[in-house]
C-alpha cells in the first residue's frame, strides 16, 4: 500500500471528486468501477517507491492518466 | 508589413502565436478527424489486447502506449472498459495478487469475442480498401 503525506492525498481525492464528477455527469460508466481501477493503477504505477511519495511523483502518474475529462466521449466540434 | 518584417520584430513565441491563431496553422478540422478515428480504434485495441487471456488494465495501459497516437491519458480505458461490463463484452475478477493489494483483471466474454471477431473483420475490410484507394491514387 503506498503511503501520501497531506498535500499529495488531497491532490488524490481532488482528482476523484473530478472523476466522479465527469462520470456521474457522462453517465456511460459505472463511477465507481472506474475509480476502483484508477486507484488500482496508481497503486501499482507507484509500488515501487519506498516510503511516502512526493507530489511530484504522484503528478507525474496522474499526468499519465491524463483527466478525467479527457476520458469520456467529447462532443463532436462543428 | 509584411509577413517577412513582422517575423523580424516580434519575439519568436509572439510570431508562433500569430501563426498558431492564423488560417494558415488552423488545425481543429484534423484533430477532430484524430479523436474520432482514435475514439473506435481505442475500444478495438483494448478488445485486441484481450484476445490472449485476462489482463490487468494497467498492462492494458502499457501495451497500447505502444501504440504511437492510440491514446492521450492511459486512464481512457477504465470507462470503456466498465462500458464493456455493462454491454456484456468483458467480465472482471479480483485475485489475490503477491505484489500488493488484490487486482483487478479483465477477460473477454464468449458475447466480447464474438463481437471482436466482427470487429477485426470489419476493421480489416475498411484498412484494405482505403489502402487501394491509396494505391490507385498513386
């Protein structure tokens, strides 16, 4: 289990609350399947780093995700 | 002025931005057509990465970013890939795993390989022809 000290933790659930946010609002997936897997993923991106990890780190995967967003099905531009 | 004198006079990233915000350097019609190819390709791929036995979806992350331009944000699968629950094409387990916490993995169904089957087909039909289109264009 990878440890977050304050700053990165709440830089964590800020980019859940925004994921449920543009999943609830998309509504073609299940919110809390894709969190599940979201937290799964940054857990294993993240394994390897012995005690808490910086915030520097934890941009960098979430960066790699990208945002939440940018995951759904945008309307089409004219 | 002319386009020569302005480009001596203006800083580079204000010349960029002339440029950028131009007719000449408008690009909104092709990156539309991007994520919109990107978009179906992205759900035949995960389907693909599929095909030989259940995966984790961090390995299917991994896999398609081998991909050059498949995708933007690794985290685009996990909604399609929960659409696909829903829709019946893919199924999920959670297994022990000796790493860490417990993992999540995704397998094809018997209704998913059916419709990737169709897909691979369908897929194959329209490379094919927009090669010979390509070709005969030549």
């Amino acid at each position: 289990m990878i440890e977050l000290t304050l700053g990165p933790q709440q830089r964590l659930e800020s980019h859940f609350a925004e994921l449920r946010r543009v999943l609830v609002d998309d509504g073609k997936a299940h919110p809390g399947d894709v969190e599940r897997d979201i937290r799964d993923h940054i857990q294993t991106a993240l394994a390897d780093v012995a005690g808490p990890v910086d915030e520097s780190r934890l941009d960098q995967v979430l960066r790699s995700l990208g945002a939440p967003a940018e995951w759904i099905d945008s309307p089409e531009r004219p | 002025m002319t386009c020569k004198s302005t480009r001596f006079f203006l800083r580079p990233i204000d010349y960029y931005l002339l440029l950028r915000h131009s007719r000449c350097m408008d690009d909104g019609p092709l990156t539309n057509w991007i994520v919109q190819v990107r978009k179906g390709l992205l759900e035949l791929c995960i389907l693909n990465a599929l095909l030989p036995g259940r995966q984790y979806g961090y390995d299917i992350v991994k896999q398609l970013r081998e991909i050059d331009g498949l995708m933007i944000g690794g985290g685009t699968i996990y909604p399609i890939l929960s659409r696909f629950r829903t829709q019946g094409l893919v199924e999920a387990t959670i297994e022990e795993s000796p790493e860490g916490p417990a993992r999540k993995y995704y397998r094809l169904t018997t209704l998913g390989q059916k419709c990737l089957i169709d897909m691979n087909r369908a897929w194959d039909r329209i490379h094919s022809g927009v090669l010979k289109l390509r070709r005969d264009a030549t």
